[in-house]
C-alpha cells in the first residue's frame, strides 16, 4: 500500500455494478483524504446513486457489486462479512438520502432515532440533552418538540435536517450525501447547503456530495468528479474543471448551468440524450452528443492526466 493510501479515508478502484449481463457502473474510481469534499455531478441515470449504494452495501436486489480495491481509513471493506460491515454502517461510512423518510422508522419518534446514536455516547439522563443539542446544532428551533415528534409531522427540510443532525451525531470518516436537496425548494436548500459547509468545519468527515447542479456542487466541493454512462470522464480541484472543463461534457454542463442562471430560454440543454445503458454506443459514451467527435473516438478511452491534479477520460488530449 502507498503512503496516500494509508491516510486516504476512502480509496475505490474500478468499481462495477452489473444487473445480468447489464453494466450500470463501468470502472469507477473514488479517493478521498480526510475532511475533503468530492462533488460527483452528472445527468439522471449516470450511476451516482448506484456508486454509492455500492459502498454501502445497499445495491437493489439483483445487483451485484466488484471493486478491485475499497478500503475506508486502510480497512479493506470487501473481506468484512456482514456483521462486521453493520458496525461499520453509521460510524464509519453513512449515507445522507435525496429522500430522508426512508432513513427514520415512522412508527417512532424523532427522539427514539436520536437516542439510538447517541446510545454508546451518553447515559440514560445525558441523552435528551445531547439530542436537543445536537438538532439545535443543525438549526432546528425548539429541539425538544421536534424529539417528540413523528417522522411524518416534519416537512422535508426539517426531516433532513434532523437526518444530519443524526450523521454529524457519529461524525463517521466518510459521509455520502445523494442529491440532499433535490427535493427541497430554493431557500431551503440554500440554508442546508450553508449548514454542509458549517459541518465541513465542525466534523473531519471526508463527504462525498452528489449532486446534477454545478452550482451547488460549487459551493461544497473541494473536488469535483464528472460523471456520464456508468465512468467518470473528468475529475481535477473544483475551481479549476469549473473555470477550465476539459471534458466536452463537463463544457456542455458548465454552458447550460451558465445559460440557465442568466435567464437564457434556448441552449438549457445539451443536444441529445445520455445514451441507453442496454445499448451503450462502442467507444466513448458521449460520442453520440459530441461536437468535437473524430476519427478515434469509437474506441474506448482511458483517463488521461493533462494537467496537475487532473484527469480527462477523451482522446482530444493525447
Ligand atoms: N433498481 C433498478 N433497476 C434497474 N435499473 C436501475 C435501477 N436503479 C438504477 N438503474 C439504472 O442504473 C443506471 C444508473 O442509475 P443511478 O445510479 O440511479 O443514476 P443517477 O443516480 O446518476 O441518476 C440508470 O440507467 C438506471 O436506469
Ligand atoms: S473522445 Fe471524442 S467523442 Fe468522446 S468526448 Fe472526446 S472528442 Fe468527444
Ligand atoms: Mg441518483
């Protein structure tokens, strides 16, 4: 193992998930160091959510799941059997849902769930304290009402926030956020994505934060990785695959959230469609969609290192 391995929180190494003989994720590689944020943007359907569920082990039935290598802080997660992977879930690696219902059990209140990770932190009298404190952290008002309350009586933003509060409570080494504020209208998003940024201050988590908008992905990325058909095609630092893409997808990204904030009707779009995972066109993905596409472009393309710190997954920069 390298020296970046030993300290990196989580390394990923050609990842893929099949359904049959169907390649949803087609190689992919993830690393993150301690307390980094990595952005994973791409359109619906690119295989973001299903990257994630992967290291989790939480793949819909009938997936399956190969990774060459996947270690979290060193631990090598493929020899873990599952009961060991259980107490790992949580502490060490947790998952922040586009859809937070489904991580809280609606028979029980809020305060049951607090009180279910905060179990080893805090005896019996210290955990309505800690609880309180812990959703007051994450900007709920009134935090004891809240712990009394049923899932299904908080709206989204408030089930969310209570959601993070729980995730912050085990600050794990790694925290997988999927499209957290989808679902959520724009002021509300601003102030959960504003409380992401105090929680990359607060905790040393590494956070994985997916997401299809590049503006959000903006304003919590310390990396950004562009991902299209199952493979990631670009990755580099933030500022820099935001100022100067490489990729002529990342470029197409970049246009359009560009036209959509300044009001732009036409152009919204990039032309075309992301191509059918049953039938994936031979060579590079985006070739179908591509304005730059030449001679060599219907063989597969490796990932190229054009710059410092950057990959680019197109022959453009041989
Ligand atoms: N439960 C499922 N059964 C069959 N195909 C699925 C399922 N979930 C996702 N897929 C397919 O896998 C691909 C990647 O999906 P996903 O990871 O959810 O994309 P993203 O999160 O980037 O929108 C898509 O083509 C999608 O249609
Ligand atoms: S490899 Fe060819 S088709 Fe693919 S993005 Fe680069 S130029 Fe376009
Ligand atoms: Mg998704």
């Amino acid at each position: 193992m390298t020296a970046a391995g030993m300290s990196a929180a989580l390394e990923l190494r050609n990842l893929r998930v099949t359904l049959g003989t169907v390649q949803l994720v087609r190689g992919v590689d993830l690393d993150l160091a301690p307390g980094e944020t990595l952005g994973v943007i791409g359109e619906s359907g690119s295989g973001k959510t299903l990257t994630c569920l992967s290291l989790l082990r939480l793949l819909p039935r009938g997936m399956a799941a190969q990774a060459d290598v996947l270690r979290l802080k060193g631990t090598d997660l493929g020899g873990l059997d599952e009961a060991a992977f259980r107490k790992l879930r949580g502490r060490g690696i947790a998952m922040i849902f586009q859809d937070p219902v489904g991580a809280f059990n609606p028979a029980k209140r809020i305060g049951w769930h607090m009180r279910a990770v905060l179990a080893r932190a805090a005896s019996d009298g210290a955990w309505q304290r800690r609880a309180a404190a812990a959703l007051s952290d994450v900007g709920i008002a009134e935090p004891e009402r809240v712990l009394r309350r049923y899932p299904h009586q908080l709206s989204g933003g408030m089930l969310q926030r209570a959601l993070i509060a729980m995730v912050a409570t085990l600050a794990p080494d790694v925290i997988i956020a999927d499209e957290p504020t989808t679902n959520l209208d724009n002021i509300i998003e601003q102030q959960i994505l504003a409380l992401f940024r105090s929680l990359q201050q607060r905790l040393s988590s590494a956070l994985v934060f997916i997401t299809h908008d590049m503006r959000v992905a903006a304003l919590v990325s310390d990396r950004l990785a562009v991902m299209y058909a199952g493979q990631i095609v670009e990755t580099g630092p933030a500022e820099a695959v935001l100022h100067r893409p490489l990729h002529p997808y990342t470029q197409g990204l970049i246009a359009t959230a560009d036209a959509l904030a300044s009001g732009a009707a036409q152009l919204a779009e990039i032309p075309g469609q992301p191509p059918s995972v049953l039938d994936p066109p031979a060579g590079c993905a985006f070739r179908p969609r591509c304005a730059s596409a030449r001679a060599g472009c219907e063989a597969p393309q490796a990932l190229r290192s054009p710059g410092e710190a950057r990959q680019v997954r197109c022959l453009l920069y041989d």
